[in-house]
C-alpha cells in the first residue's frame, strides 16, 4: 500500500505548483475514496491525508464510524447525488455536502441542520454541461437558487462545485464555474478530479476532488451478495 502514500505526494507536489503558478495556495485536496477499502483509506491518513470524499452515504457510514474514533480530525465531503430519505444520515455522518442540487433537497438539509444544530458546509452543484442525466441545477437558475438557498433557508453555502461532461475541454466548464461564484459572492470553487485538477487549479478552485490520482483504478462495485 506504499503507493498510496507516494501518490498523495505527487498530487500534492502537483497542486502547489499549480497553486503557486495562480499566485494562490489554499487548495483543498479532497480524496475520494469510493469503493475503496477502509485499510486503503486507512493508509492514505497514514500519510497525513485528512480530507475525503465519498459518493453514497450507506458506503460511507459502512467505513468512516471507526476511522473517526482514530483520526477526529478527518473531514468528509459528500460528493454524489443526495436523496432526500438520506438526509437525517448524510447530516449525521458527513462535514461538508457538495451536492445540493435542487429545492426539496435543500429545504431538508435545512430543516435537519435546525433540527440538530449541526450546521455543514455546503456546495450547490451545478450541471455546467446542462446534461440531462446528470445532477445540478442548471446555470441559469443558478443565482436565484443561491439565493434561495441562502437567504430564504439560511443554509451554510460556502461555494459551487461542478463534474464536466466527459470528452469537452473542460476549463470552459471551470470558467462558468467561477463566473457564477463571483457574481454571487461565494468563495469556494470544487472542480477538477484525477485528470485535470492543476487546469482547475489555474481557473480558480478552492477544492480539487482527486480520486484514481491517489487511489489507483477504481474495482467494480460489488454484487449485492457482498453487502452485510
Ligand atoms: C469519483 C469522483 C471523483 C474522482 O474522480 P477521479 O477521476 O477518480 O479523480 C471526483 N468527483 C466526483 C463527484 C466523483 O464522483
């Protein structure tokens, strides 16, 4: 498992070199760890890595409880598609959710916060590539959700966080991004993953999401036989 540790040194190197090239430095390396085994995790915070990123909630609970007991300082963000029957758990279990896409999800995230005083940092994301299969709210309703998110629920949102669609150059999408964020105000940017997080980097993200970059390729998802 040493490569884990050598890989978390090479992304790091990589980031603070694109950091330094934007004149920046506070990039947030967020690891994702999805379908990775707690002993994988366990030795990337071995090597000092503190944050992670998860796309479901049930694979997450499955893994972090006990991590947590070891390293309290870890911080997990939620970074895939969030349903509204899994809010009291995602509240619960995570710091930061990147993923809120849509009204009804955040009345509930707002109403659990209240609720139990837990308060976690949020993301809206938005479909920069208007994708019709994929999650976000749309660049065009984007300011009026922010708003509505801030103003009318009162929900902790620290920034946007996109996924571009695959195969287009993706700055275009890191571009809109950040426009979007600067006209309202928000500081935080979480965009690039494996393949281009320094071009991310360079158009301005806060938070990188790096998973196979650390992790290596990504097994399948186990049969449901596997679960339990
Ligand atoms: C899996 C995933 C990543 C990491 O992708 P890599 O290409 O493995 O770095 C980043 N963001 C989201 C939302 C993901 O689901």
């Amino acid at each position: 498992m040493d490569d884990i540790g050598a890989n978390l040194a090479a992304v790091r190197s990589r980031i603070a070199a694109a950091a330094e090239a934007t004149g920046r430095n506070a990039v947030t390396l967020v690891a994702v760890s999805k379908t990775n085994p707690v002993e994988r995790v366990h030795a990337a915070l071995s090597a000092g890595q503190r944050v992670f990123g998860e796309n479901r909630v049930q694979e997450a609970l499955g893994k972090f409880p006990d991590l947590r007991r070891e390293f309290p300082d870890l911080v997990l963000h939620l970074i895939g598609p969030l349903q509204t029957n899994k809010v009291r758990e995602a509240v619960a279990h995570f710091d930061v959710i990147e993923t809120v896409d849509r009204p009804r999800l955040a009345e509930a995230l707002a109403r659990e916060m209240e609720k139990t005083g837990r308060r976690l940092s949020c993301f809206i994301e938005v479909n920069t590539g208007e994708e019709p299969q994929k999650a976000g709210i749309l660049p065009d309703a984007a300011d009026a959700f922010i708003a509505d998110c801030r103003d009318r629920l009162g929900l902790p949102i620290v920034g946007l966080m996109c996924i571009p669609p695959g195969g287009e150059e993706p700055s275009l999408h890191f571009a809109l991004l950040r426009e979007i964020a600067r006209r309202n105000g928000l500081d935080g940017l979480s965009m690039g993953m494996s393949a281009d997080y320094d071009i991310a980097i360079r158009f301005g993200a806060t938070h990188v999401r790096v998973g196979t970059a650390i992790f290596g390729a990504r097994r399948p998802v186990p049969a449901v036989a596997a679960e339990g």
